[in-house]
C-alpha cells in the first residue's frame, strides 16, 4: 500500500478536500430512515440526512484511510517501533478491519439515499450465538448484494468492474482478518494488493456519491421543500456514529 494512492491525491480523499455545501444539512430531528416516510417532503428530507451522513462517514474513513497507511508501514518496517512482525502484521489486521466497517457503512447510507433497505435479520432477539454470527453474515453479504442489481442507480458506480472487485475483495479480508486481535492465525498481507483493493473502493464512493447528491437536489426540487430556513449555524450530527455497531459484529 503505497504512500499517496494513486487517484486519490486531487480526489474528495485528498488532504483538504473539501465538498460543495450545496445541500444543507436537515434538521437534526430528522431520521435518515426512508421507509417511515410518506410524503415527498418527508422522504426528501430523509434521503438528504442520509446523503449528510454519508458525508461525514467519508470524513471518517478519510481520517483512518491515513491512519491505515501509517498502520501499514509499520507492519511492513515494525523494528523502529519495537514491535515484532507477527504483533505489528496482527494490529493492521485490525486497523482494516475497522477501516471496512467504515466503507460498509458508507455504502449502507449511499443505499438509504435510493430508499433500499438491508434486512440486519434477528441477531439482537435470538439467544443462539450460531444464529446471531449468521444473521450477521448474511447482512454484510446483503450489503453488496444489492449493488449488484442492474436497475439500481447505484449499480453504475458500485455494482460493477473493479470497483465492485475490490469492495468484496475488501469485505473478503474483513472477515478473514476479523479474528486477528485474538491472536488466529490469518492469511498474511503480502497475499493481496492492498493498495489496488483501497484505492478503487474509495473512488467507487466518490463516483455514487455524485450519483446520490443528483438524486437528493431532485427530490428537493421536486417536494418543493424550502431548506433556507435550515441554513442557519447548525452544528453537524456525529453522535451517530459513536452509537453501538451492530455491522461490526
């Protein structure tokens, strides 16, 4: 994983990057939840608090993608830091493993812009552990999955070629690697192109986020919903992300 990725130097990614503020953000009452919503203005706002989200989620992952590659040095050079090979190689195993979380809820929220729902199934209720790792499963599988529908709007950018590759291949390590931080033997790093699999899910994002911040001004216009009002000092919502993570289970 080379310092500086490739594409990402004059992308979003890029060390003060900043993105248009065209939409303001809802108010923070909104739920980002398309489903409850059952008017145009509604969903509007929903989708738009939604696609807000994502933008901070994107400034998450931004954050750790630099802490990843520092991570990543270490791991390949970890005698300066006094850290043997095999601890330094476990802890980027984790390091991405929490990068992934990061990329999955980001294509989570690009989903909830379009009104596409994942089905988490019933890890929380049910009292077999096998049955809770297995709902878990099938949700981050569920995840991508929906991408892979050819009528989506986000099938474009995230459904198909090297970006969708790279976002299984991604999703592929998150669980091999998942288990590192109790010490289980993983597959090693220099198995897989990281650099490559980082790089094309990160412009993936970019490319749906244009696609989603097109649908949300549309929905905008078209429930005539007036956001000037909102536009005042409106501090950003980041309590959400420190809320409990059932994606990482």
């Amino acid at each position: 994983m080379a310092k500086g990725s490739r594409g990402l130097e004059t992308s979003m990614w890029a060390p003060g990057a900043q993105r248009a503020r065209s939409l303001p953000p809802p108010p923070p009452s909104s739920s980002p939840s398309c489903a409850a919503t059952s008017t145009p203005q509604a969903r509007a706002i929903a989708r738009a608090q939604a696609l807000h989200r994502f933008e901070q989620a994107c400034g998450r992952l931004r954050w750790k993608f630099i802490d990843l590659e520092s991570s990543y040095s270490r791991a390949n050079a970890p005698e300066p830091w006094a850290f043997s090979a095999q601890d330094a190689e476990r802890n980027f195993k984790v390091d991405f493993h929490e990068f992934y979380v990061w990329i999955e809820q980001a294509v989570v929220l690009l989903l909830k812009v379009f009104g596409t729902s994942v089905e988490r199934g019933n890890m929380s209720s049910s009292r077999d552990q096998k049955d809770r790792f297995a709902a878990a499963h099938a949700y981050h599988h569920n995840v991508l999955k929906a991408l892979d529908d050819e009528a989506h709007p986000l099938h474009q950018a995230l459904g198909r070629g090297d970006v969708n590759h790279a976002l299984w291949k991604a999703k592929e390590l998150r669980n091999r690697w998942k288990d590192a931080a109790e010490g289980r033997e993983t597959p090693p790093l220099k198995m897989y192109d990281l650099n490559w699999i980082v790089t094309e899910a990160m412009k993936g994002l970019e490319a749906a986020y244009e696609v989603a911040s097109a649908r949300v001004r549309e929905e905008l216009a078209n429930g005539q919903v007036e956001m000037a009002g909102q536009q005042q000092a409106v501090e950003d919502e980041w309590e959400w992300m420190v809320e409990p993570m059932d994606w990482e289970a």
